[in-house]
C-alpha cells in the first residue's frame, strides 16, 4: 500500500509541476500571439493542476485500512476525487466553449508562430505525461491516475485542433474565426472526456457489478479449485476501483465441516490472488445434491 501511494504522489507531483509549467508557456504564448484558441487551452491546463491537486491529497484517504466504521476500507474515496476531476474537466469545457461562442464575429489581430509553437508543445508534452501516467494507474490499478491520465489526454488531444486552427489563421488572416472554431472543438473534445471519467465512476457508487467478462472469469476460478461441484448467486460490487464478491459454492454434502472450510478458504485465496482486481471475497457453502 505504501508502494502505491508513494506512487500516486509522484506521478501528481510531476503532473502538477508539468501543467503549471504549459499554463504559463500557452497562456503567455496566446496573449502575444493573439490566440484564443491557445489561451482557451491554457485554461484546460489550469484545470490540470487543480485534479493533480486532488489526486495528491486524495491518496492519503482512500489508501488508509480498514477500520470499525469502514469494514470494507476507503477505496470509495478514490471514487469520489475520480467524479470530482470529471467535473472539473466539464467545467473547464463550458468556461471554453462559452467564452469562444462570445467572440464569434469580434474583430481580432491574426495570430502568430509563438502561439503555434505552443500548441504543438503541448500536444507533445501532454501525450508523453497521459501514456506515462496512464501506465503507472493499470499497473497499481488506481482508477483516479486513469482518469488524471486522460485528463492529461484531452489537453493533448485538444491541442491538435488548436495547432491547425492558429496554423490556418497565419495562412490567412481573413479566416481569424478559425481561431474561435479552434476553441469550440477544444471545448467539445474536453466535455467528451469528462463523461468517459465520471460515468464508470458514477456507477461505482450505485454499487454496479462486475462486467459479464469479470464474472465468468470469477465462477472459472471458483469451479476450478478441487472439491467445488457447482457456482451460483454470485454478486459483486465495486469498492472504489476493486471488487466485493460474494460467491455460494457446492461441494459434496458428507463432507466434514473442516474439509468444506478448507475448499472455501481456497476459493476466497484464488479469486484474491488470480481474480480481476478482488478486494474482499465472502464464500458460503452449500451441500450439492447431485444431477437430479
């Protein structure tokens, strides 16, 4: 656990520094060079710095054990600093879009190589910063430095149309609303994002199961371990980014009390061990009776 933490901590720190670093380079970038687009962008990474916040102070509650009043621990935590960086990733969205639709038809001065020098550093840096980070969160199975990570994507991705809008703009100073345009797509590719972060989240709090593919993977497990005649009404709910599963297994009915424990204390081992991110496993037991 403090394996993890310790890593999570990093990797916000980084982000941190990284996000404060391009809101500078764009947002100054964007005022000399006469770029909304570039200084809408600027803005998303601000927005950056305020989930690599979240995500810092955040790990110290979700990663604390289990006590008497959260048997299950405090992964839901996680759950929750998850949301709040989707909603802050769709306010940041509106702010954009809404600030781009205003300038439609203003009068502006075209923009200039500084601003697309930025854009096209920000496309590099922050996709560098999304794989880096997105591979550290599957590996240590943090669904809140997934969801930084593709945070730190859309800046990516929101770069691109701004780099061809300012890129267009020089070309052609009579087509300056290409500029704006730039900053409504950069809203929209943003919103998208923010649902991809906040809708797993959400069904995590509503203690939603498992997916069908996690499920089978469960009852395989289970009816592999020696002794186990059958599986069923197995149910399963998200702690945060890992799984509760209670599983009713059969096993031969003049079994001793002992050796029925041992089987079921094998299944709860495997599905820990070798199941798809498994948190804590109740087993019951059941006698089989047999084909009839």
């Amino acid at each position: 656990m403090k394996f993890m933490v310790s890593r999570v901590r990093f990797t916000g720190w980084v982000g941190l520094i990284v996000n404060l670093i391009l809101v500078v380079v764009k947002l100054a970038a964007g005022l000399l060079g006469h770029s909304q687009a570039v200084v809408a962008d600027a803005i998303h990474s601000l927005s950056d710095t305020v989930t690599d916040i979240a995500l810092i102070l955040g790990v110290r509650y979700w990663s604390a054990p289990a006590d008497e009043q959260h048997p299950h621990g405090h992964r839901r935590f996680e759950t929750l600093v998850t949301v709040f960086i989707g909603l802050t990733v769709a306010t940041a969205a509106v702010g954009i879009g809404w600030d781009a639709i205003r300038s439609f038809g203003k009068p502006s001065h075209p923009p200039s190589m500084i601003a697309l020098t930025a854009a096209l550093l920000s496309v590099v840096v922050k996709e560098t910063l999304y794989r880096w980070t997105a591979r550290i969160g599957e590996k240590i199975g943090s669904s809140a430095l997934i969801a930084n990570a593709w945070h730190h994507r859309t800046d990516a991705l929101s770069s691109v149309p701004v780099a061809i809008a300012v890129a267009i703009a020089m070309v052609d100073h009579r087509l300056g609303m290409i500029d704006q345009i730039g900053a409504l797509i950069v809203a929209i590719f943003v919103l998208h994002a923010a649902f991809r972060i906040i809708r797993p989240a959400l069904d995590q709090l509503v203690d939603a199961g498992a997916p069908e593919a996690h499920r089978s993977e469960l009852e395989q497990l289970a009816i592999q371990v020696e002794g186990v005649r059958g599986v069923h009404a197995m149910r399963t709910r998200y702690i945060g980014s890992e799984l509760a599963v209670d599983i009713h297994i059969e096993v031969d009915a003049d079994l001793t009390v002992a050796d029925g424990f041992s089987i079921a204390r094998q299944v709860k081992t495997d599905l820990l061990e070798q199941g798809p991110m498994v948190a804590d496993v109740v087993v019951q037991i059941e006698p089989h009776e047999g084909d009839e």
